[in-house]
C-alpha cells in the first residue's frame, strides 16, 4: 500500500508539473532550426520575427543546412521536447525518410506538429521553343513521341523531380529526367534550353516569365498565382491530382507538452494573419495558412503517406 500511494504521489506531482512547467514556457530563448537557404529561410526567419515579441523571448534563427536537410531534422528529433528546439519544416522532412529508410528520423513518430504556416506553389514552365502553349498541348507531345522531352530538377527525392514523376504516372508519359545541383539551376537549363522542362516555385518563375525566357504552362495548386493570373491550375488543366505545392510548418520534438503546442500555435496562426507577412508571402507567390496542431498533424501524415507512394511507384532510389 504504501509503494502504490508513492507511486500515485510521483503521477500527481509528474502530470501538475507539466502544465505548471507550460505556464512559465518560454523561460529563456528558442532556438529555431533552419534546414534549407531560400524560401524555408525567408520563412523561418519572418515567423522568428514575430513570435519573439509575443513570446517574449528571443526565437534564434539557426542554420543547420546539409545532408538534404537532415541535419536540422536529426538535431530536432532527438533534443529535448521542451519547446526550445524547433524546426521549421518543409517537404524534404516527409520525402528523405522515404527515399532512404536510414534517414534516421520518422516524420510522423519523432514529432510534434504545431503550426501550418504558408505555402509556395509550383509552377511548371517550358523553354519558349516547345510548342505547347498548354498542358494538355506538353502532354499530347509526350505521348506521341515518347522520351524525347526532357525534365530538369534539383536531383533526386527534389519536390520538383517527384512532382514531374507524379506527372508521369498520372498521365502514363515518358519524360526524361535530368538531375541538376538545385532547383535554380534546373531552371536555367530551362532558360538555355537544355532541357523542355522545369517544375520550380512561382516566386522563381515570374521574373523569366515576364522575359519570356520560359513559358508557364500550369500552377500546381488549387488556385491560381496573383503574379501570375493567366497561368491555370493543374485542375483546371485536366489533372487535379497534381498538386506539388512548398509548404512551411513549425515542427517540435514528438512528447512536447500539449500546452506549449497550443501557445506556439496560436502565436503563430496570429503571426501569420498579420498584413505585413501576408504582403511578405505574397511577394514570394505564396500565402499564409492556418491549421490547428491536430489539422498539421494530418497534412504532415498525408503529405508522409503522399510522397512515399510516387517514390515507390516510380522506383526512385537516393543517390
């Protein structure tokens, strides 16, 4: 009797410490790791911005690039879940544990969602002398000669491949993949013309567009891109299925206590509202999304379950 009144004493005093802990969350500054340059940058660095204030503590902007992003994902998935390490997500964290089974981390298991931020869509575009002025023109080309267009990406397991590999599964086309060192300069292949085709994020797209150095062809999105408003969605092109957009979430490490979930959750949702990061993400083609931790959760699992199918059906291997 009196190890099970001790044992009781121990689970009282353990579950009235966490939200006695919660309640003086944040004590001292959070450190927010930074997997990726560009738009995961850009993002991370504006929510850092705006949580310190409500916060009040400093969020600490910290990059931690290399290995596919893996890096930053390892450190956040094995330090302590006390809302001090952070990650600020994007699609690699669902795609490299699929590509290569020995990333180390699992998405799904070894974190806490907390808040959906933002997304870029992508755009794909083809070098001006592709004759297709549409998508459904691109794909009738790939069907009638196959193998001889060409797709360029930032390599293997790049959104931009997997979103071209989902294309060709969806349409059953045979498009040939170049791999190049990132997405920009994919991009420039197309522009040079070494390559019909590209998948990269609108804010890239919309300076060569306006040049006419590459043509536009479909958003991959829902909707369409206010800097680019004549370009259609992939649905209203005939694919709906096609969606390969660049999301932003604030991850923390899996057991994070409910109660510091919730607070970064909501000071990230009123960050996000705010006009002046609206207008920020608006410039990049992007905007800003609102989810509650549970509604991340589920885009985190359906985006884990999403991409493991097109790396699978297309038989694609890390290199």
């Amino acid at each position: 009797m009196m190890r099970s009144a001790a044992a009781l004493c121990a689970a009282a005093f353990t579950f009235g410490a966490a939200p006695l802990f919660a309640q003086n969350y944040p004590a001292k500054p959070i450190r927010l790791l930074l997997p990726f340059a560009g738009g995961t940058d850009v993002v991370g660095r504006l929510i850092a911005l705006k949580l310190s204030p409500a916060l009040g503590q400093q969020v600490v902007p910290d990059p931690r690039l290399g290995a596919g992003g893996n890096i930053a994902h390892d450190a956040v998935a094995k330090a302590a879940p006390d809302g001090y390490t952070l990650l600020m997500a994007a699609p690699p964290v669902v795609i490299n544990p699929n590509l290569n089974p020995k990333s180390g981390f699992d998405p799904v298991r070894d974190f806490t969602a907390v808040a959906l931020l933002g997304s870029i869509p992508n755009v794909l575009v083809v070098h001006p002398s592709v004759p297709a002025k549409t998508l459904r023109e691109l794909l009738q080309i790939a069907k009638s000669q196959p193998g001889k267009l060409t797709y360029g990406s930032g390599g293997v397991g790049s959104v931009n491949q997997l979103a071209a590999e989902l294309m060709k599964s969806l349409t059953k086309t045979n498009i040939l993949h170049v791999p190049y060192k990132s997405a920009t300069v994919g991009l420039v292949g197309a522009m040079s013309g070494e390559v019909d085709i590209v998948i990269v994020a609108s804010s890239s797209v919309v300076p060569y567009a306006k040049e006419n150095r590459v043509r536009p062809l479909a958003v991959l999105d829902v909707k369409r891109v206010a800097s680019l408003p004549q370009v259609p969605t992939t649905a209203e092109a005939g694919l709906p299925q096609l969606v390969a957009v660049n999301w932003y979430m604030l991850l923390a490490p899996a057991a994070t206590p409910r109660a510091i979930v919730e607070r970064l959750n909501a000071e990230s949702v009123k960050a996000m509202s705010h006009a002046d990061t609206r207008e920020r993400l608006a410039a990049m083609g992007g905007e800003p999304a609102t989810a509650t931790p549970e509604q991340a959760a589920e885009f985190l699992r359906s985006e884990y379950e999403r991409w493991g199918r097109v790396i699978r059906d297309g038989g694609i291997r890390s290199e």
